[in-house]
C-alpha cells in the first residue's frame, strides 16, 4: 500500500528503542514466557486458535480518538466482544479511524493511524475480551494475532512490533523482519522495503503471536521515522493463525544482559535459566544499531533446571555509544536475537547492583560511575506491565546507594527492573524475586 503524507496532525510520543516504528501494523502485546522450538502440531492438539471478526466497531466511552476512549466490538467469536480502549498516544501518534475498511480484510482490525514526523511514535491499547453483552472478563484458552505488512516506505520509517511474548511466535522461513527477545519482550522490526498493499500472501512481512489463557492484551503499533512530515498508515491486525507449523518457542529465557564500560573495554554479562538445547551466543556489535558486526561467540552450557551467567569482554570496543545484543544458536541451528543493550563507553564505568531476592518496600540499588548522570529505574512485570518508575541523579566518585520504593505492596513473583540513561538507552537490566 502506497504512503499518503498529511501535512498537519498533532499527537503524543514516546521512545521504545533503537529501532523500532509505527505504520500499518505493529503491535506490542503482555504476556511473558520460557521457550524452545516446536512444530505446531503439539500446540494444536491442546487448542486451535479461533478466527475472530472485527467488524462495526461502537464508542462506548471516552472522546473518539483520545486517551481513554473505549470501542466496543461485538461478538467477534460466539459469545464474545471485545473491548478496545486507547491507553496512550505518543511521538505524534493520533488515530484517524478506529477500523478503516476501504482495503486490507474485513475480519481483521484496521485502525488508521497517523505516525509522528522525525520522531519514535506509537498508539498503546487495552484489548479485552468480554462475555457478550456484559463487562465480565472472559479467559480464551488460546488466542492468535498476527500483524500483516509490517514494512517501511522505502527509505525513511519502518514499522515495529513489540510484546512481552506470549509463548510462541512465528514467522516465516524468509522473514524480512529481525526479531529480537531480551527474555520478557520480543520485537519484531521491519527493514525499510515496502511490500505492495495489505496482502496476508506477503508472508515475509507477518508476525504471529500465541497466546495462552488471556482475557487482556496491551498492544502497541509504533514507528521510528527521520521524515520531516507525518504519514498515514493503514494498520492491519488479523486475530487468526496465519502459520499453522513452526512455532518458534524460544530456546533459553534471557534474564538479564546487561554491559558496562571498564578502563580496557566493554563487559557484556548475561544470565539465563532453562536452557535446553542451545549450541551457542554469538555477540554482536554496532555503532549506529542498524549494521552488526560478529565479534565473539560464547558456547551455551545448558544447564537445564538452573540459572547461568555468562561474561564476555569486548577489548576492541572503539569510543562513544555502542550497542551489543546476542545472537542465540541452538542445537537445529535455529536463531533468534536479544534485546539490544547499549554503553557509552568513555573508558570509565558503571556499576549497578541490586539483590535478587527482595523482601519489604523497597529495592536496594547500589550504582557506581565515573560521570554524573541520571538515571531512570523502571520496574515491570513479567506480562510487560510497568508498576513503578523512579528517577535517580548519580555522581562521579564513590558507590551510592539508594532505595526503588514499591508504591503498595506488589503481588509476590517475578519482575524486570531497567535502568536507562538520559539518552533513553537501557544501561541495566535484572530480574528481581518479590516475596
């Protein structure tokens, strides 16, 4: 489908990475899980997605087109409607139509958006599925969405896809998008090529996501443009599997992978749990987080029922802002890529440290550098969901410790807390035990 520029549109926005961006389609879901590589028959034989139609959207509450407006569609699978609500709107995001269907599927949803100019820009939803007719909460046991077209427009945006993955995803053997997963959340970019129209036969350009036992998803379509003018994308988000073989199910959950600048280089760590299967890490470098280059690789351990950290030291890192990410290989040969990391590295370094098992209010943080700087601590869920963020002026010289107040008491589980610099790069990453 062609791009049409608008010359006005005004809207919200907010960073979500290096590269990632909005259009027609991208989408970030919650939900979080651990992985390896399966076919599909093993998925089906439990339960088969249903094929859901998005059709005669109705404003339920809420001003149409802004944050807390509430769309109700109805009955798209027997005895059940969904709700959509607008959570936020960011980077010169707006919404046009929340279900255009002048072209693309008349099943799927199409909200026709707007993306930002110059900017990282994105519309956040609350999708919830409700017994029809009522407000009550439905779980489905299995779900499928697939984002259609995510592409580009030929030289200056491409569209992205975020979620705190579900279970599954699947893509094609010849994917035009990169998918990384940093061991919450997946992300699928596109490259800048546009593929014609909105055609579920493009499969290069699909991303599919399975969900298991859900009543809500957070979705997110996003885009990262350099434009010096605003476009208007036609989203297209299928609720059906479209990838019947070939769930690729994660080989290793990542925990934490974090870098750090040190006098003689850049120290990647990272720790994972359940591997199974895995042959190898490829570490990767860039300069501009487009072009990567193989710098090392790290031979997985697999150590099956227990957590592992790994260490690898980049002594030929040049100067000024880097960004790593690992490349994991398993045992079929599969692949898949994490979340990207990035480091300043001025021959200094920064240390942060917090304890993995937390008990009480707060989280003790301890964090040592050689430059002023602040930093933003963000704690999220397993399911993608932030609960709580704080921001924290650091010195040069001594370490400092400081307490990540938890506002109430959060339920006990498992959470991600990242640390990010002024520039919006992710300097830290741990996953935490709340008792």
């Amino acid at each position: 489908m062609k791009l049409q520029t608008l010359e006005t549109v005004t809207g919200i926005f907010k960073h979500i990475g290096k590269s990632c961006i909005l259009s027609r389609q991208c989408a970030i879901f919650t939900l979080a899980t651990s992985f390896l590589i399966v076919t599909d028959t093993a998925v089906h034989a439990q339960c088969t997605p249903p094929s859901m139609s998005f059709k005669n959207p109705t404003l339920i509450s809420g001003r149409a087109g802004r944050v807390g407006a509430t769309y109700k569609f109805a009955n798209v699978a027997t005895g059940i409607d969904c709700h959509i609500q607008i959570l936020a709107l960011a980077g010169g995001a707006a919404l046009g139509e929340i279900d255009n269907t002048t072209q693309g599927y008349f099943d799927a949803w199409q909200p026709y958006v707007t993306a930002g100019a110059n900017a990282t820009s994105y519309l956040d939803w609350k999708i919830s599925f409700k017994k029809a007719n009522t407000t009550t909460d439905t779980m489905l046991r299995c779900l499928a969405i697939t984002a259609i077209d995510v592409d580009g427009d030929g030289s200056k945006l491409r569209e992205f896809i975020v979620a705190s993955t579900p279970g599954a995803y699947a893509v094609d053997p010849n994917t035009s998008l990169s998918v990384t997963f940093d061991g919450v959340n997946s992300t699928a970019i596109a490259s800048y090529v546009t593929v014609p129209s909105i055609d579920t036969n493009a499969r290069k350009a699909m991303f599919q996501m399975n969900f298991t036992n859900v009543s809500t998803i957070v979705y997110r379509n996003g885009s990262i443009s350099s434009k010096s003018t605003t476009d208007d994308r036609h989203t297209c988000i299928y609720f059906k599997s479209f990838f019947n073989n070939g769930l690729i199910l994660l080989p290793v959950n990542l925990l934490s992978f974090n870098a750090r600048s040190m006098q003689d280089g850049i120290q990647l760590n990272w720790k994972v749990t359940q591997e199974e299967n895995m042959l190898h890490y490829t570490v990767q470098r860039s300069t501009d987080g487009i072009n990567w280059t193989n710098i090392g690789k790290v031979n997985a351990m697999n150590v099956n029922n227990a957590t592992h950290t790994y260490v690898y030291h980049d002594k030929n890192a040049g100067t000024g802002t880097l960004h790593y990410r690992l490349q994991q290989t398993d045992t079929r040969e599969q692949t898949t890529l994490s979340t990207v990391v990035s480091v300043n590295n001025n021959g200094g370094k920064l240390v942060i440290n917090t304890p993995t098992l937390i008990n009480g209010k707060s989280i003790p943080i301890q964090i040592q550098t050689t430059a002023n700087e602040e930093y933003t601590f963000s704690l999220y869920t397993m399911q993608g969901q932030l609960v709580s963020r704080q921001q924290y002026a650091a010195q040069n010289g001594t370490v400092q410790t400081t307490q990540f107040n938890l506002s109430g008491k959060p339920t006990t589980g498992i959470y991600m807390l990242i640390a990010q610099n002024r520039q919006g790069n992710i300097v830290y990453r741990n996953s935490l035990l709340l008792q």
